[in-house]
C-alpha cells in the first residue's frame, strides 16, 4: 500500500489502484489459465470460454459452470449455479454502496462490473483505510477503477493463456484436477469456525451422496445442505 | 457456441447482484438471516464440488488406495490447510497425481 499525496489527482488514484491490485494477481493469473485450459477441455471453444471471463467474470462461478458443462448439465442448472455462487457479491455491493452513492449511473454500473472478490478486496480495504479521516479524496472512485481494470485486464490474458495452453496439452495430463486442487487450496481460509466446517462437511458429504441426481443438481442440494448445517450449528452453539 | 445464451443470463444474473445496493443505495436491508446464511455459501459451494471430483470414480465412491486423486487431494489438502500457500498445493497435488499415474503405468 504505497502512499498517495495529500491531494491526488485522478491519475494519480487510478495508478495507485493499479499498483495496489498487483500482489493479488499472483494468485488470480494461475486460477485464470486453469480456468481457460479446464474450460477447453471440458468442451467449450475457445471463443465460449474466453467470452465466459468477460460476460460473467467470476472465476469459481466461471469454473463451476465449466464442470457442469463438462458433465451435460441443462443450462438451467448452469444459470441458477452460478447465481447462487455469486450470490456472496451482493455482500460486496452493500458494502461499497455508500460511498459510491454521489456518483452518476455510468460510473455506479461500470464498478458493479468490475465488483469481483479481488477488486473488492483491494477496494473496501481503501475505504477502510480512509475511516476517521477528517478529509478524503473525492477521487477515490478511480481508484476503485484502477484495481478493478487492473483485475479484468489480467483475468483475460491469464483466460486466454489457458486457452492456448489447454490446446496443447493432452487429456492424458490429467490437467482438469487443478480444479479440485484449486477448490481445495481456497477452502481452507473460509474454515473459520465449527459452523463453516460443518457447512463444508455436510456439503460435501450430500455432494457425493447425489452425484447420481438427474440434471446435475447434487451440486444445488448439497449447496442448500451446507448452509442449512452452518445456520443450524451456529445456532446450537450461540 | 450454444453455451453462450445461457451464460449471457447468467452474466446480466450476476451483474444485477453486484449492481442491487450500489443502485439501489443500500435502503433497503435484507434480513439478517439471509446475511447469515450467504456466509456459509463458499464453504458449502466448494467442498460440493471437492468430495465428489475425489470421491466418485467412474461414477461409484471409491475409497481404495487405488483412487489415485483421492490419495493426491488428501496429500494437497493436508499442504493447503498448513501452508494456505495456492501455487504450491496445487502444485504438490498435480506432482502426486503424475509419481501415482506414472508407477501404476
């Protein structure tokens, strides 16, 4: 978090957002080039699955989606998968709405666009930062751009690395696990408590359960398995 | 090609949650249990998809040491929950795969 002058200019919040997104790409470009390999091998052409990284942006809900396409899932549980994976950026929208809430329409929905977990991450934590400040910049707005385009830019080059790379790549490498490896190195951060491990254990276990569901829909139950247990531990335990 | 009307509505579903309160500038508050409730959705949604990609194999659960995944996942998984390192579990998991794959060969 580099510091900004006392009174910045536009540019001068805007390249800040840029510089302060950098350290999150670490782990946002390997995820982008496992999205657009996976996404290849699952079937989609290459013009789906980059077209995927602009249109819904959101790289777990864009890898879900991918692995109900790979298994011929109907496209109404694609939909409604990924509407209840992103649903948690409705968290985010709350959250950043009142400081955005002096701006005019074009600039409310470009940065609802760019509301990813990451652009989100590096943008609330800017908010946070200025909290108690008597003065704030009346720029910040570019900041929040310059984190999120930042972000877009490489989620799709990072795509369409992937694209190229999985077609070059042969099945027999066995690349589609990076998925569940991917899953596996971001659940644990959100295992903060017993209620969220038991949202995860119970998920999994109806997950395996119902592999067998018409319709790919042992995803959505057990989705909806997972969040009844965390409610119900968290409320046994409060 | 015929994937892309439904991911076009999954798009605008997803652009209209981001969008809900910047637009609609956070007057209204949902109830609190709904609150609760989405913090348990990455939790549940990832380890759905985690158990059966290791679990299930050509449709059946399979619990042998013949499973090679299951046997790379739990090693991966052991790596992500001390380090919290992603490169790296990934990483480790694919290594494992490829040594198993490579001596069963």
């Amino acid at each position: 978090m580099r510091t900004l002058p006392v009174s910045p200019t536009r540019l001068e919040e805007f390249l800040c957002g840029c510089r302060d997104e950098l350290p999150i790409l670490l782990g946002v470009v390997p995820f982008g080039m496992i999205y657009g390999l996976f996404a290849l091998h699952a079937g989609l052409s290459a013009f789906t699955a980059q077209a995927m990284s602009s249109v819904v942006f959101a790289g777990s809900a864009q890898l879900i989606a991918t692995q109900l396409i790979r298994d011929s899932a109907p496209a109404a549980v694609v939909v409604l998968t990924i509407f209840i994976v992103n649903l948690r950026h409705a968290f985010y929208s709350a959250s950043v709405a009142p400081y955005l809430r002096a701006l005019d329409r074009r600039w409310k929905w470009l940065l609802a666009y760019l509301l990813t977990d990451e652009a989100y991450a590096v943008g609330a934590s800017r908010y946070l930062r200025d909290s108690g400040k008597a003065e704030v910049s009346p720029f910040r707005h570019w900041y929040f751009l310059g984190a999120g385009l930042t972000l877009w830019t490489s989620w799709q080059a990072s795509t369409a690395a992937g694209i190229f790379l999985g077609a070059r790549a042969p099945q027999a490498w066995s690349l589609d696990f990076t998925l569940a490896l991917t899953f596996i190195a971001l659940v644990f951060p959100v295992l903060r408590d017993r209620s969220s491990a038991a949202a995860a254990v119970a998920a999994g276990v109806v997950a395996v359960a119902a592999c067998g569901l018409p319709y790919k829909l042992g995803l959505l139950l057990a989705a909806v398995a997972g969040i009844a247990s965390g409610l119900a531990v968290e409320e046994v335990r409060a | 090609m015929r994937w892309l009307p439904a991911l076009a509505v999954a798009g605008a579903l997803t652009f209209a949650i981001r969008l809900s309160f910047i637009a609609l500038l956070s007057h209204l508050e949902p109830s609190p249990l709904v609150w609760r409730a989405l913090r348990f959705v990455p939790a549940a949604v990832l380890s759905a998809i985690i158990f059966p990609e290791l679990l299930v194999k050509d449709g059946a659960v399979s619990l042998s040491p013949g499973n090679f995944r299951l046997v790379a996942g739990t090693l991966a998984a052991a790596i992500a929950w001390r380090t919290r390192n992603v490169p790296l579990t990934i990483a480790a998991g694919m290594a494992s795969l490829w040594t198993l794959q490579f001596f069963a060969g």
